[in-house]
C-alpha cells in the first residue's frame, strides 16, 4: 500500500479503528508506537522503547519551555516599547511591532515609518500629488500609533529581544520536527522487528520524483 508522509494521520486513525481483534497485530502495535514513541517496544520487552518514551517527554518538556520563554520575551519587549518608544497600551499586529523594530519613529521626520512612506509615494506618483497624499493617508501611521524610541540603543535593545523571541520560536519549530521524526521512527521501528516474523514488509521507492514507503501490513 502507497503511503506518503501526508497519510500518516489517516492511516493511525485506520489502524486504531480497526485495533480491536483480540491478537495485538503489527497494525495495533504500530497505532500504539505512533501515538506514544516505544510504548509497544515496551510492551513487547524491546529495552531501546524506553529511550524513545525518555526522548518523546524530552522533547515535549522541551517545546513546553521554549512556549513559555516566548510569551515571557514577547512581554518584555512590549513593556521596553511602552517605556522607551512611548507607544500607547493596546493590542497591536506583529507588523507593527516589526516596524518599531526598524525605525526610529513613526514621524515624518528623518528615520521616521511616516517619512518612508511619503518618499515611497513619491517615488510611485512622482507626477500626481494628489495620488501622493492618497497613498500616503492610506499607509501612514495615525497618532494613536505614533511612537519615537528614546535613542538608538533603546530600539536596538528592543531588536535584540525580538530576536530573541524569534530564535525561541525557531527551536519549538524544531522540536516539533524532532517529535514527529521520533513518532515516525518508532512506528517504522514496530514493522522492522515484526517483519522478521513476517508480518509485515517496508520498501522504499519513487513515485512522479516523490519518496514514498510502501508497506505490506498483515491483520
């Protein structure tokens, strides 16, 4: 049976519907090593499914924290903003933190958001003031989102934290991946060890230039 990564999901809920013979088949076995990383290979007395189980609540401690770092780094830096950009409290877009981030303030002046868009709208209508006072009224920052960053290394503290927050999030990306590897390995595990018995076959192949794993499962 053709199987690629993007049928994984539906192919657990199948094999945990179809999980109730009574025999604990390769099928159920792997339902159970997809949902919980070495919890056949435990069951089955197979040692390395506890390093799987160790290595599954690493990983979910690990997402945990990095979750809980980002909510702390996205407060700080909105607090530094409050205190040292003079933004007014309030629940704002990402965007808008990103350009806190990239200018000095959101005036007209030199370094200012106000002021790029107004050399933005030269540029686009350079002939056409009327459109230049359009796209600058439609683009520019109103008063009630005005800021203006004590100095340059206030904005540039501010930088750092947000780059911190960034990094944060990229690790919880990436323990989400390692997760899913985990899942996977162990799923394919279950069919390594049960296919010496013969109950199931994997084969590796290519299908329209895409990987695809081919098992060969018996109920």
């Amino acid at each position: 049976m053709p199987l690629s990564f993007k049928h994984l999901v539906s192919l657990l809920l199948l094999l945990v519907l179809g999980a109730t013979l009574a025999a604990e088949s390769t099928a159920l076995q792997m339902a159970q090593s997809l949902a919980l990383p070495g919890l056949a290979q435990v069951r089955h007395d197979h040692k390395h499914g506890y390093a799987m189980l160790a290595a599954e609540t690493a990983i979910i401690s690990s997402m945990f924290y990095f979750s809980k770092e980002v909510d702390l780094k996205k407060r700080d830096s909105y607090e530094h903003a409050l205190k040292f950009a003079h933004i007014l409290p309030g629940d704002y877009a990402d965007a808008y933190f990103r350009d806190l981030s990239r200018y000095n303030s959101s005036g007209f002046e030199a370094g200012g958001y106000n002021a790029m868009v107004r050399e933005e709208a030269i540029r686009l209508f350079p002939l056409d003031p009327s459109q230049q006072q359009i796209y600058i009224e439609e683009n520019m920052y109103p008063d009630e989102l005005a800021w203006r960053w004590d100095s340059k290394d206030d904005r540039a503290t501010y930088v750092s934290i947000r780059t911190q927050t960034q990094n944060l999030r990229d690790y919880g990306k990436v323990a989400m991946g390692v997760m899913i590897v985990n899942h996977l390995i162990s799923g394919l595990d279950v069919l390594r060890y049960n296919a010496r018995d013969k109950q199931a076959q994997v084969y590796v192949g290519m299908k329209d230039s895409n990987p695809m794993l081919m098992l060969n499962l018996r109920w």
